[in-house]
C-alpha cells in the first residue's frame, strides 16, 4: 500500500499528548517520521520518563497507524525523554477551555469553614437557576465533591473530541463534574509535591470535555500555596469569592485568600466575602438567633477591605446532612436555607457581571520559579 508521510502525521494528529491537552503534532512530541516501501520509523519525545508511559505512547501510535492507514504496515517507534526546563516544572501552561464563559474560584482561608459545601450549594442554584455548570474540585488533599454530589462510586468515561480522546465530565444534579475524589484511594492519603499536584490538575482542566458551561466553578483547597498558583497560571479566572466564619481566627486567614487573589502579580478580581456559620436558630425557638462564632464579622471584614459582602448562611444541621448524604440542601424547593443560597448566588452573579462589564478579562498569571518574580 502507497502512503505518505503527511498520512502519518494525520494519523498522529488523533493522539493526545499527556497532560497536554493537545495532539503529539501539535506539541511537538514528533521528532521525526521516516517512511520507506513499507515501513514506518516514528522518533517520539516525552516528558515522562517511566517504562509505562514509554510502552503506552508506543502502542497508541502503532495502533492509530494501523486503523487509519494499514494494519500492513510495519511501524518502529523510537521513544526518548526530553525533561522539561527546571522553571517550567512547577507551572501549568495558561490558555482560555473553548466553551466554558465564566471561571470563578472558590476559597477558603482556613479549612473547616465550609467552602466546599459552599461551591456544591452554588454550583446546584446555579443549574436550577437555568445556567450550565461546572465543578472542578481542586482541592488536590482532601476532594470531596464526588461524595457531595453523590457519585463517590462513579468513574469519568473516555469520549473522542475532534479524534482524540477526553475525560467525559460526570453529571450529577445538572451539574457537570471533576475530580481527584475520582481516581485517588479514599482509605489512602495523597502525598504529593507541588509538580505532581500541578500535573494532575492539568489534565482535569485540559484533558476534559467539558462542553459549553456558563459557570466553572473552582473549588480551591483551603490557605494559599501551590494548587492556587497552578490555577490561576492555568486559567483565566474572571473572579474569586472567599468563605469565612465569623470568628476572628478564621476571618484573619480570610483576609490573606483575599490579599493573594489582589497581588499585583495576580490581580483575580475578589466578587465578595460569603459568611458560613453565621448563627444557630433552634428549632423550638425560631426567632431566636445564636451568634456562636460571633456576629457579623465576615460583614464587617468586608466593609474593611472594601469588597463585597455576598450574604450569610446559618449553621443548620440538614446543611451537614445533605453534604454527607450527597444531596446538597439547595435542591429542596421552598425551603428557607434555599432562598438564603439563591440570594447569595444572585448576588456573586450580579458581582460577576459588573466586573465583567467594567474590567478586562483576566489574564493567566505566569510565575518563573527561579528568579522569585512574578509577571502577567
């Protein structure tokens, strides 16, 4: 059978290259294609030194070969290594998700203070509010958006995507949804470096399909290190809420999530502040309110720092039930703790669509590592 080196490299095209979201052509992982009467030579560089990844690039290039051109043909692939520079390796490569129209992010100073109840409850009013949504759950140590939104057993299916193969997000309450929760051990703890963290988090965002999304929302891992610089090194995040409680402690640790999105470096505009916990109303009291963690102290941290206060959640136990049962309170019509995060997510929309009127898009932040500085 005639064929040309151009057939190979349209055969390549359909491979993805790991972690990059983008075919080996397009990366540039192909060195070389030498082809002569029957015969294919394939010279492939990876980042990722291991036998495996050597053997499965190996076998996805034969067999792309194989089903587009020729099962005759006779293909060599000639596999090496090709280490990334020292700066890059702590950094994702930043680039707009075709599709997906607004990204925010969602932190917490502190763990503990309900962040990611937060972004379930959001992400749910969202849908029901009309909108399509997206969680990507970056909390790289401790996910728990699977078991939120009850699909702790379910796996992301492989979908093809313009020929080469994605991540098909799980669905869940309208909801779109990814992560680490998905492919890690619940009995094991994660004990990974920033690199290993970064990488993973690439392949969520890039290696997905996630459609078209009027909302990505990010839930980001409680205080400020590596995954945040990842992440707004990756994407261009339109804006930032912060969760707090009222108490002292937690609202210190708050004001730093804020400083870090407002660096110069950075510049992820911060929608507002959204106050969890906030009182205790018991049941055979109902017009009584119990200000347990202190009152209105989130209210008043954003006052100080002039940025908006987004509203106030209080602490009620079928919050908490609805969170382990995978069944987020937010999906219960009619009911008071519904109207409180419809109000809050009215008014992060409302925050949203001024900064996007009155702001540029953001840009993805690029950090060198090595010098210490940072530049847009």
């Amino acid at each position: 059978m005639k064929f040309k080196k151009e057939d190979i490299y349209n055969a390549l095209e359909t491979i993805t290259a790991p972690g990059e979201g983008k075919s080996l052509v397009e990366n540039k992982n192909i060195k070389n294609v030498v082809t002569f009467g029957n015969e294919v030579i394939v010279d492939v560089a990876i980042s990722n030194p291991t036998l495996q990844a050597k053997k499965k690039i190996e076998a996805e290039i034969k067999k792309a070969i194989h089903l587009q051109i020729s099962e005759t043909i006779d293909v060599k692939v000639n596999v090496t290594i090709e280490a990334k520079p020292k700066e890059e390796i702590n950094q994702i490569k930043g680039k707009e998700i075709p599709g997906i129209k607004n990204i925010i992010a969602i932190a917490s100073g502190k763990g503990g203070v309900g962040k990611s109840t937060v972004t379930a409850n959001v992400a749910v009013t969202l849908s029901k509010m009309g909108f399509k949504v997206g969680v990507l759950d970056a909390d790289v140590y401790g996910p728990s958006q699977h078991i939120m939104f009850d699909v702790e057993r379910e796996r992301p299916l492989s979908t093809k995507v313009d020929g080469r193969s994605k991540m098909k997000p799980v669905e869940s309450y309208g909801v779109k949804l990814l992560s680490l929760g998905f492919f890690t051990n619940p009995s094991q703890a994660v004990i990974w470096r920033g690199p290993m963290a970064s990488k993973a988090l690439n392949q969520l965002i890039f290696d997905a399909d996630w459609g078209e999304l009027d909302f990505l929302l990010i839930d980001l891992p409680p205080g400020t290190g590596d995954v945040h610089l990842s992440i707004v090194q990756a994407l261009p995040i339109n804006g930032a809420v912060v969760v707090s409680t009222p108490q002292n402690i937690a609202l210190a640790d708050a004001k730093k999530g804020v400083a870090m999105f407002q660096q110069e470096a950075i510049n992820v505009p911060v929608l507002g502040i959204i106050e969890n916990m906030a009182y205790f109303t018991p049941e055979e009291l109902p017009d009584n309110k119990y200000y347990i963690f202190g009152k209105d102290g989130a209210k008043n941290l954003a006052e100080d720092i002039n940025t908006t206060f987004l509203g106030e959640i209080p602490i009620v136990q079928s919050i908490r039930e609805g969170g382990d049962v995978g069944h987020p309170v937010a999906l219960q019509s009619g009911t008071p703790l519904e109207t409180s995060f419809h109000e809050i997510t009215k008014e992060v929309v409302s925050q949203l669509l001024k900064r996007n009127a009155n702001l540029p898009p953001t840009e993805v932040v690029r950090i060198t590592t090595m010098s210490g500085c940072s530049t847009k």
